[in-house]
C-alpha cells in the first residue's frame, strides 16, 4: 500500500489513498498508526483550490473518530465541531472581526498592533498532540498577558493544518517579547509562523 501511495504524488486520488490505507490500519486496530494517515488524507483534501466537501468532511470525520478511541476527547470535540460547520449543521465556535487590521488602525487607535501565531497542526511529533493543548497554551498567554499588560489574546481559528492565535497590542515588538518565553517553552509551538504587524509594517518568524 505504501507503495502504491508513493507512485500518486501529485495524483487528485491521493487524498483517497491516504484515508484507505487510514482505514486499513484502523481495521487493524492501529488507531495511533491510522491517526496520522487520517491528518495527512485532511490536508491533502484542503490543499485543493476547490476541495469536495463530502471528502473533506469524511476525512475529517475519520480524523476526529480515531482521536476519541485514542481518548484524545478534546481534540476529537474540536475536529467535530469543524465538521459540523463544514456541513452547515453548527455556526461557528466564536466570530470574530475578520477585517485587516490596518483599515481598523486607519479609523481608530494607530497605535495599536497585532501579533499572529500559526502552529502546525499535522507536522509535528503525535506525542506534542497528545500531550499540548489549545486551552494550556492561551492559560499561559493570558498569565503573562495579565501581568505585563501589553495586551490581549482574542481567541484562535483552527484550520484544516493550522490553528491561529490572535493578540492585540499598542506596541507588538514588545508584545512579541513579553510572551516569546511561553512560546519557546511550549512544544506545540515548535516550527510556529509569528507574524508581528503594525500599520503597514510587518514582521515573521519562524520558531525553532
């Protein structure tokens, strides 16, 4: 199968392939194994400019099953959630202001910025997934964010490959140093994409 899968590189039916030989080794009772098949059968599917939503949200479906027979409840709540937005079946978790910045900055406070943190949400170690967490990690934010006061933290978008924490600040340079620490510290922040912008001004990093 593995094979097989290695002579579909670039081929449309490679998202399919992935979640086949997921469900080979879920049959198998290899929930762990199958998990990863299941993440990469996502991503494949949502890296497409136009994905089948019927396909995405089997797979996505398959994801989230496999992450509650691994107890991975959590997870498994947050996976279902998107499907359920993807089908239309619940509106979303939280809306938020989705406009850039920069026309918010032209009409208010100038001074203020913002500062975006991608993590990777497929690539990284499965023992990261199993141990980390969304919740932890803004606990974290929110502490140092409280102590310092150079800003806040407006919650998180979680993408088919990625999850997006927000945070807003008058000065994201020092933002960015008051809560580098945490982020450094915390394994489900390896390989992170941090984006510091203020007014037209824009900065990334990547972590290590």
């Amino acid at each position: 199968m593995e094979d097989a899968i290695a002579l579909l590189d670039g081929d449309p039916v490679l998202a399919k392939a992935y979640g086949t030989y997921g469900l080979i080794l879920r049959d198998q009772g290899l929930d762990k194994a199958s998990l990863d098949w299941f993440r990469r059968s996502r991503a494949e599917h949502a890296r497409r400019s136009s994905p089948n939503v019927n396909d995405l949200s089997e797979a996505l479906a398959n994801e989230a099953a496999a992450l509650a027979r691994l107890g991975r409840s959590q997870e498994a709540s947050a996976l279902e959630q998107q499907l359920g937005e993807l089908r239309g079946d619940l509106p979303p978790v939280r809306k938020r202001q989705v406009a850039p910045v920069p026309k918010i900055i032209k009409h208010a406070d100038k001074s203020a910025g913002e500062l975006l943190i991608e993590l990777d949400g497929i690539h990284l170690p499965e023992s990261v997934y199993r141990d980390c967490d969304i919740a932890t990690l803004e606990n974290r934010l929110e502490e140092v964010l409280e102590t310092g006061k150079r800003g806040e933290l407006d919650g998180h978008e979680t993408g088919p490959e990625n999850t997006t924490l927000f945070l807003y600040g008058a000065d994201p340079e020092a933002l960015f140093r008051a809560v580098e620490p945490v982020l450094q510290n915390y394994p489900l922040c390896r390989g992170a994409r941090v984006t510091i912008r203020q007014g037209d001004q824009e900065r990334r990093i990547v972590l290590s």
